[in-house]
C-alpha cells in the first residue's frame, strides 16, 4: 500500500468509528429546562472519544495493511472481458 492509501484508509476507518463511538457514555438530562434540547446529553466526553476512535482506528489500519502485505487479504478485483 502506499502512503496515499493508508491515509484514506485511516480516514474512512476514523469516520465509521466515530459514528460507532459518539453514543457510548451518553447520559440525557431529565430536568433539562425549557430552553435547551431535551436529548442534549450532560457531558459529551467529546475529547476522550475522540482519542478512542483515533487509536482504533491506527489499530484497524495497520491490521489492513499486513492482511494486505501478506496476501491474505486483496482489494484487487481483475476485469474479464
């Protein structure tokens, strides 16, 4: 792989993990009052879950990248005409 491909690969893994991630350790306020949104959650924890998904998603591209190196796994698809 080159380096053009690593990093959209870790850009498109640390995309889908960050909509995986963001609902976890959500807590709603029930006495919200009137004029805030009433499924705001109290504390968003935003930087620790960015951080997670930064770390699985290196994790997940260097997983990629030795299934690809060794053959194990191919992005390749060859065209019969």
């Amino acid at each position: 792989m080159s380096y053009f491909e690593y990093g959209i690969t870790f850009i498109v893994s640390w995309w889908m993990i960050l909509f995986f991630v963001l609902p976890f350790k959500t807590e709603v306020d029930e006495t919200a009052e009137a004029h805030i949104y009433h499924g705001a959650p109290k504390f968003t924890y935003l930087k620790q879950k960015l951080w997670i998904t930064t770390g699985i998603a290196v994790f997940m591209t260097f997983i990629l990248a030795q299934l690809i190196k060794h053959d194990i796994l191919s992005l390749w698809i060859p065209y019969h005409f």
